[in-house]
C-alpha cells in the first residue's frame, strides 16, 4: 500500500453517533492520576526490605472479588473464549482500520498501546523537544512495536528530531531461554540487531544485575536517556489467581534499571497488572517520590477484560540522590529474597497514600469485573442480535474515534526505520503464542494416570499435524548445494554456557513443547531411556559405502555445553580423517543451537559440494572437498578450548546471526526438526504405549 503525504481525518467524517458518546468517553479515559502530598517521605534506607511481606485489608478484598470472576472462566477452553471476547472487543477493528489507511511499520497490538501512551500524556520531555535530541532505552521490548510506534509519533509530531534508541529484551537467539517467557519473534530485531543489547551473558535477562548495568551503560553511552518503556510480563497461565506476585520481581527490575538510566526531566512508561500487594504499593510510593507526575492509565486497545494498565510517570525528579539506595536495591535485585521481603514497611508508607491507591485499585478492578461479567453473559445470549448489533456499532466508532482523536497519518516509508522492509517480509513466526484446553483441564494433567497422560499428549500431536500439515520434509532427501561465491566472516557470539536447550529459532515450537513433555514425565523418560539402550543401530546398505558418525545420545548428566562441544570435536576428528570425495553420513547431530548450526552452515557452503537433509532423521554431507577447506572448523575448536574451564563463559555461535537465520539453508534446517522431532513425539509415544 502506498503512503499519502497527507491524509485529513475529520470527526464528521467518522459519523460520530452520540447515542454512545458516553460510552466512547468512558472507554478512552481509563485513568488515574495520583496526587503528591509534599508530607509524603520516603522511609529511612535502613529500613527498606527490613520487614516481612504485609497485606491491606480493602486491596486483599479488591483481589478476592477479581479472582471470583476470573475463577468463573475455568471451565472455558482458552481457544474458545479468546475468540469470542475478540468478537466483544469495542477496539477489535482499530487495528484493521489503522492497516488500511495509515499502514504503519510493525503495527501489532503493542503499537497502538503505545501510540495512545504517546498522545494522552506529553511523553516527549520538554529539553527534549527544545534540544531536538532524544534517547531511548526500551527494556523487555520483543518484538519491537513500541520502537516502530515511537518512531512513527515523532515523525508526524517532533519532525526535525534526532533520535537514539536502544532496546533489551530476552535473547531468543539464546537457546536457554524459555519459549513461554520470550517472545521469539524476531522480525525487527532481526534487522536491527546493532541496537539491542542482551547483557554481558547474552541471554538478555533484565533479573541479571550485571546484565542491568550493562544495558544501562550502552544506554548511556549514546547522550541523555530521556524516555525508558519497560512491557515485560511472565507467563502466568498456570497461576492465573497469582499474575501480581509472579511478574512484580520483573517490574522491580525494570523500574530499578529505568530509574538509574534516566536524566532529570525524563519519562518512564511500564506496563503493571493489579496493585493489591504490598510490592507493587511500594513500588508506587518510591514513584511517586521520584515523579512529578504518575499516572495509570488503561489503553481503549489493551484488553478490556485483562489487569493490564500502564503507568506513566512524567518529569524525573534530580532532588533525590539514588546512588545512597543503590546497594540496598541490588541486594534483592533478580534474587528469591524479593519476594520474601517487603520494600517498605507497612508503618512507614502514609495512610492518604494508601487511601489513593485503594481508589485507584478500585477503579480498574471495577472496570475488570464489569467486562468480564458482560462478556460471561454475552457468551449466554449469543442469540441476542441487538446485543450484537450494539457491539458492531461500538466497534467501527472507537476505530474512526481512535484515528482522529489521535491525529493519525501516515508517514513516507523513507521517515520509517527499516525504510518499507517490514512491509514486504513474510517470515514465518515458528513460536506462535497460543495455547490449547481450558484451566481446569491444564491443572487435571498433572493429576492424571500415565495412560491418561499419553492419550492426551497423542491428542495434542495429531492437532498440531492437522494444523500445520506443511511443516515435514515429505520427500526422502532434501538436498542443497554449497554456494561458491560465499564470503565467511567468523564472528564469535559467547555468553552463559547452555545448561539445557529450552528453545530454537530452527523449530517450530510446539513440536518441540510436546517433546520435552514427554521427556518430562519421569515414568516416560526411564522407557524411553531403557529402550534405546536396547536398540540395535542398523544401517542401511546404501549408507554402508559411506563414512557414518554416530554421535551419542545426549545422557541430560552433562551440561548440555560440555555435550556439544564434545560432539564438536568428534566431528572434526572424523572430518580429518576423510579422503576427498568421500561422504559423510551424521547421525543424531543436533541441529537446535546456533553453536551446531552455524557450523553445518560452514561445511555446507565450505567443505562438502552438496548437503542433503534426509527425513529418516540423518544429514549427509556429499563429495568432501579436503581437508584444507577445514580451517575454519580448526578456528573455532581453538576459540572453544579458550573459554573451556570459564564457567560462565562459552561459544554460542560462530557466525552472524543473520548469515544462518534466514534463507534457504535456515527453511532446510527448520524443516528437518520439525521431521525430526515429530518423528521422535511418535516414536517415542508409541513405545511408551507398547509399555504400559
């Protein structure tokens, strides 16, 4: 589509129908304001994180009345209610209308949250606008809308300003992370890998302190940080009565980072769920006292029947020293005493305070019950078109209301950060984020018998290949040839050695779920585990004429880093052992991790003429081209005895992380896991059925 310099949206364009003005008022306005007592002070460093975690008991109601009508969706299959709140969902169609007329980079969900933070509250600071100078610092930001959102808003609203921005997030490059906490969808990152920063480990763990300081300092380094967002969130779907608990450790370390990078006069947007414990109370006393302003405010297009809000605080104080309170904030930093400890003293934070939070506590918990009530009885009178007639008015009003309150116009693709790239790009998301069943039925698996357990991990398998019938090499070998006109750069990526793969950009990810489920159940392990010792490995006779490596199982006593680099030099062991011309056959390699997959990317462009990718669950490397080509392997086994006895360092990936992620080679490699490791799920479920 393409980009208009102007485009001139009026109200009365929009038909604004004032039969529901009020309601278009209420579902815009979802804020409050806390209002600074000059009497309120902050309580004396000695006590901070002295005294035991303390309840209140009008906010601890608050949380009892809010748990009840969560508790009310238990029974509902996640699918099936998400889908019909989509449907009740009054700003459902302003991202649709948003795609249409101003087409925007990355637009998600995300970006227009953001885009309302940015034009509700003057989130630009005022030296910033004067200086035409700003820096950005963007903490648990995958994938990235919220930098496409900020960009967009300065191009249309600060047009001649120069901007700076750097972001952290959790690595998804790093195969240690968890899928559930991460958000692997890498499609901007990927294209502006020089402006994130994943800590001194890599991994991209804010709840790292060295990690924090690092990423501080990158901040830093680039001028006056004037702006910091933080949009972290924990996967809370099995504690779904606990989301203010489990996340509040992540806000504590993001508020932390955020409050020792900005300068005097600077805004900080995070995002934050209930405020009925003690850790989150805190937290907002010590904003207060570091903000001229806070405010927690409610997007019209963050979902209404979800805790979510945003707290944006305006204009950073410079009266207040906290490097006096930094040794005592690092000592809970990412650590279980966080959780143990309360902030502050219950005695020590001042009763109007309090009285503000409980207002305010009760405002969006109001807010919540109210949607989720609306939403349970419009799934009961689905059958009632005026209900429905309503809500499809509502929609298409908050759409055209969203785009004119907001001014929103498009920008050229040249004012955009990837200049249009985005728009053309279909890479595909291998980690998509849903779930299946409802609460109850997750929380009846950990109770069921083994045979129970089977049927249902049987079941899920043959969803996903129902779903996702493209994703299997579905020919005997795929095979690719070395590319001669290849130029390797070696490029070292180290950081915390694996202890566990956990994830994989070269997988789809529900098929590896389902495998470490399996493997997750003790009882299913030990068949698994007794019946291969008793296979017998039988190799065909075509495979006979050529050399065959076998590497070993991985045996999960090791640290996976001290497997693969083993394997490593199994490998080059055997690669030196070969004749010109002959054929290798790599049995059991893993090709999970950027370590492994970036070397078979070298011997496929570099060593062999041509690599096929068998769905038998071999690789065979064709027609070796001498031992000569083997230099850079011989690079990277030095490189790798280096950091050998580093506990806290290893080798990750020993090329750019764009040369293997994307491509033909990078859709051969996701293809062959996604044969391998289905292969596995049934294989593995079938012996386990012929067991029990």
């Amino acid at each position: 589509m393409f980009h208009k310099k102007e485009a001139m949206f009026s109200r009365q364009k929009f038909l604004r129908n004032d039969e529901f003005d009020d309601e278009l008022n209420d579902l815009f306005n979802k804020k409050y304001q806390f209002r600074y007592n000059s009497e309120w002070k902050l309580p004396d460093r000695d006590s901070w994180f002295s005294a035991p975690p303390w309840k209140v008991k009008a906010l601890d109601s608050l949380k009892t009345r809010l748990n009840f009508h969560k508790s009310q969706l238990n029974d509902f299959s996640i699918e099936e209610w998400s889908s019909h709140t989509r449907r009740r969902n009054p700003a459902g169609e302003v991202g649709w209308k948003v795609r249409c007329l101003i087409n925007p980079e990355f637009l998600t969900q995300a970006w227009t949250k953001f885009y309302e933070c940015a034009c509700t509250y003057s989130i630009v600071p005022k030296e910033a606008s004067e200086l035409k100078k700003i820096v950005t610092l963007h903490l648990c930001e995958a994938p990235g809308a919220f930098i496409t959102s900020l960009n967009h808003y300065l191009k249309l609203n600060h047009r001649d300003m120069q901007w700076k921005w750097v972001a952290n997030t959790l690595n998804p490059y790093y195969e240690g992370n968890s899928p559930s906490n991460m958000i692997s969808d890498d499609r901007f990152m990927y294209h502006t890998l020089d402006n994130w920063h994943f800590g001194v480990d890599n991994t991209g763990n804010l709840m790292d302190w060295e990690n924090s300081q690092a990423i501080i300092n990158k901040a830093k380094g680039l001028g006056k940080v004037m702006l910091v967002t933080a949009d972290g969130s924990i996967d809370c779907l099995q504690r779904p009565d606990a989301q203010e608990e489990v996340t509040s450790p992540l806000h504590y370390c993001e508020i932390v980072t955020a409050l020792q990078t900005l300068s005097p006069g600077g805004t900080l947007i995070f995002k934050l769920f209930t405020i009925f414990e003690h850790s989150t109370v805190s937290l907002l006393y010590l904003i207060n006292h570091m903000f001229q302003e806070v405010n927690l405010y409610k997007p019209v297009t963050s979902r209404q029947g979800n805790s979510e809000v945003y707290a944006v605080c305006l204009r950073y104080k410079d009266n207040i020293n906290l490097n006096i309170y930094l040794s005592t904030l690092k000592t809970t930093y990412g650590t279980e005493l966080y959780s143990k400890t309360a902030l502050f003293p219950l005695e020590a934070i001042p009763e109007s305070f309090l009285k503000q939070v409980e207002e305010c506590a009760y405002y969006f918990c109001s807010i919540q019950c109210q949607v989720i009530n609306n939403n349970l009885q419009a799934y009961l009178m689905q059958k009632n078109i005026a209900l429905h007639r309503d809500i499809k008015k509502i929609r298409g009003l908050v759409a055209s209301e969203f785009l004119w309150k907001y001014d929103l116009k498009p920008i050229e693709f040249e004012q955009e950060i990837l200049k249009g790239a985005l728009h053309e790009e279909n890479k595909i998301n291998t980690n998509p984020r849903y779930h299946r069943g409802s609460y109850t039925e997750r929380q009846l698996y950990s109770k069921m018998s083994l045979k129970e357990k089977l049927k249902n991990l049987n079941g899920f398998l043959q969803a996903e290949l129902l779903s996702n019938p493209l994703i299997l090499i579905n020919e005997p070998i795929r095979w690719m040839f070395k590319n001669d006109n290849l130029k390797l750069d070696i490029v070292f990526t180290c950081g915390l050695p694996l202890q566990k793969v956990n994830s994989s950009k070269f997988i789809f990810v529900p098929i590896f779920k389902l495998y470490q489920q399996i493997l997750a159940e003790e009882e299913f392990k030990e068949i698994i585990l007794y019946k291969q010792s008793r296979a017998q490995h039988n190799v065909s006779d075509t495979e006979s004429i050529s050399k065959i490596l076998m590497l070993p199982e991985y045996q999960y006593k090791d640290s996976y880093n001290v497997y693969e680099k083993n394997c490593f030099k199994t490998l080059l062991s055997m690669l030196k052992a070969l004749c010109k011309g002959e054929t290798l056959i790599l049995k059991k390699f893993n090709t999970l991790t950027h370590f492994n997959v970036s070397i078979l990317y070298i011997l496929s462009n570099m060593c062999f003429e041509k690599t096929g990718f068998a769905s038998c669950g071999s690789i065979i490397l064709s027609n070796f081209q001498g031992e000569s080509m083997l230099n850079f392997l011989d690079i990277i086994d030095i490189e790798c005895d280096k950091v050998r006895c580093d506990k806290s360092k290893d080798v990750l990936n020993n090329l750019p992380v764009q040369a293997i992620n994307d491509g033909v080679f990078f859709n051969n490699i996701v293809f062959y896991n996604n044969t391998f490791y289905r292969n596995k799920c049934m294989e593995y479920l079938y012996t386990i059925e012929q067991s029990l």
